[in-house]
C-alpha cells in the first residue's frame, strides 16, 4: 500500500483512493448513461480556464502565507449521505481545497467545478484531486514545477472505472501555472513522477 507521509499529516493513501473512488462511483451510476458520454470541447477549453484561475487563487493564497501551498486533502473526502443516499462533502472540512482557496467566494469555488464532469459529481463541488505530497511547501520552489502536476480531472483515481473526461483525456495544471491535455494514456505516468519527485524531497 502507498503511503505518503509528510510533517503534520498523512498524505494521499490507497485506502483514500479507494474511498474517492466509491464516492464517485455512486455518483456515477446516478448520472445515468451521459457519463459515457464524450465530453465535448467547449467543456475542455471551460476546464483549463478554470484550472488557469485556481493556479492564480492559488498564488495569491500562497503570498497571503509566507509563499507556502495548502495542507489539503488528495480529494475531501470527508462526509455524509442524506436519507435519499447523495453524498455531500462536509462544509466544514478544514483540509478541503476549495474551503482552503476559496472560503465563501462562490465565485472562485465554481472553478473547482469541471463543466465536462458529470452532474452528481459537479454537485460535491469539486472536480479535481490535489497533488498533497506539495502540502505546505513552498510553491516557488517545487522542485521540476513544470513536470510536477498541482490539479487534476478526479477521474484519474480509477481509469478504468471512470472514462478521461475531455475527448480521450485529462487536463493537468502544473506547478508552473502550466495547464495541458494529456491523453488518457499517458496520465499515469505524469501522475506517479509528480508525486515521486516530492516523496524524494
């Protein structure tokens, strides 16, 4: 099992995936067959502009904090289902990013929604998984930021699963402020060097 450890919390662990991925895997089956469906590329280009905007939150974020990145969770997991089985995230939760980033902003908090995720998953109110290995380091000094991704489609938590959103692919935002398509393929490979490269740290 992957564990990830770093001063002050626990990072991202298989036991996390797992979880992320039961999560999403009722959403999904409550999105009926527009899941499957091909996101088109009006939802693409959506998608990188709001990951250009979380990077830019993110700066600010990071200059309000002595130029250091969140301490947040791989994805926030954290929560409940009502009597009719929706799961919501809890509001509260002090390690999710978009509580970190953007507070009460609904404006900023739309960002973290991918336009091409589907419905039930919009409704966390995140569609992304944050790198936590980066948690509480400084974001000028990410080692490799160009290759060291900071966002990503939360569908990578299980491909097979969960069909790349954006006609074959996922958009990545990287440590540089870089955001890029990447073809489904060749995602777990960004994935594993973007955390690897910080485990080493």
């Amino acid at each position: 099992m992957l564990r990830i450890r770093r001063r002050g919390r626990a990072g991202m662990s298989m036991i996390e995936v797992s979880v992320v991925t039961g999560i999403l895997a009722t959403l999904a089956g409550q999105s009926g067959s527009a899941f499957m469906q091909a996101k088109n590329k009006a939802a693409g280009t959506q998608c990188q502009n709001n990951l250009k905007q979380i990077y830019m939150a993110i700066q600010m974020w990071a200059d309000d904090n002595d130029g250091a990145l969140p301490r947040a969770w791989f994805f926030p997991w954290k929560g409940t289902q009502d009597d009719n089985g929706v799961f919501h995230l809890d509001p509260n939760d002090a390690y999710n990013i978009v509580n970190i980033i953007a507070g009460r902003n609904s404006s900023i908090r739309k960002l973290f929604i991918c336009p091409g995720a589907p419905e039930p998953w919009q409704r966390l109110g995140v569609t992304y998984v944050y790198n936590d290995t980066l948690s509480g380091k400084m974001l000028d000094a990410v080692p490799n930021a160009s290759l060291t991704w900071l966002l990503m489609d939360v569908n990578v938590v299980n491909q097979q699963k969960f069909p790349a959103p954006h006609l074959g692919g996922h958009n990545v935002l990287f440590c540089d402020g870089r955001v890029k398509w990447v073809p489904q393929s060749q995602v777990p490979q960004v994935f594993r060097a973007g955390l690897q490269g910080q485990m080493q740290q």
